[in-house]
C-alpha cells in the first residue's frame, strides 16, 4: 500500500514537472518558447533589443504596461524563454515603493494578485506560472548595485 502511494506521488510530481505550458506570456511572448521564436516574438512586440546574446535579450527606456522601464532582460535557459525583469530605477527607497503600487494597481487589473509585507515594503505576486504551480510574476522593490528599483519579475521557471 505504502509503494503504490509513493508511486502516485511520485507520479503526480513528474506530470507537474513536464506539463506543457499553460499559456503564460509576457505581453505576447509566450514563456518556454524557444529562442528563435521568442526573439521573433520579442522584436515584433518591442523593437529593436539593445544587446543580443543566447543568454539574454536587452532594452533600455521600454514601455510595458504605460510604465517606463530603465532595463528590461529576458533570459533563457536551455535555449528556452524562462526569465523576464523589468526594472524602474527610483531616487529611494519611497519612489520605488510608489512605483511597485502603482504597478500593482495596473497589473491587478489583468490579474488577482497576492500581497505580503517583508523589510518595510510591499510586494505582490500574480498570475499562474507555465507549471502549473506558482505564480507568474512578483512586483517588488530592491536595491541593486546601490540603486533602488521597482522589479516586475517573471519567473524563473
């Protein structure tokens, strides 16, 4: 009895881990695509990319949801879309928690959204990931290389 419950476990885990994707997209780009096809869907959605290399695609100065993006990366791994952040650099620590609300106010429109409490700030986290299990992106705030930011984060998946 004890094997046939851990061979269903075992077996509900290796579906979750294979599923296809659900459809997660950012924009129009769909998460897990493979590189040629997300670059193509990337260009044709963005522009021209500041800087192209296998690991990651780069903008600098995109808009995304009417908001004004410093520095957007999209990475991949395993020759597959499984990464993408946008960051809106900010004055302090004040500025980047307006900027995270005001981007949980657009994005919430599109998505229900979580929101938790952690190191003085809010940060929220929204939609369904390509696996099934967990979202799809988080809004937060960091500081990055003595810069604060709001970060919209899809993935790692």
């Amino acid at each position: 009895m004890l094997s046939r419950l851990f061979i269903l476990i075992l077996s509900c885990f290796f579906f979750m881990n294979t599923q296809a994707d659900n459809g997660a997209k950012v924009a129009t780009v769909s998460i897990g695509s493979e590189y040629q096809q997300a670059l193509t869907d990337i260009k044709a959605e963005f522009g021209e990319p500041t800087t192209i290399d296998q690991q990651a695609i780069e903008f600098k100065n995109m808009t995304y949801h009417n908001f004004k993006f410093d520095l957007v990366i999209f990475k991949f791994k395993n020759d597959k879309l499984n990464e993408a952040r946008f960051f809106m650099r900010a004055k302090n620590k004040i500025g980047a928690d307006k900027k995270v609300e005001a981007l949980s106010k657009e994005l919430g429109k599109k998505h229900p959204l979580s929101e938790d409490y952690e190191d003085g700030s809010y940060f929220y986290k929204g939609g369904l990931s390509p696996k099934g299990i967990g979202h799809l992106f988080t809004i937060s705030t960091a500081k990055r290389q003595g810069v604060w930011n709001a970060e919209l984060t899809y993935g790692p998946f």
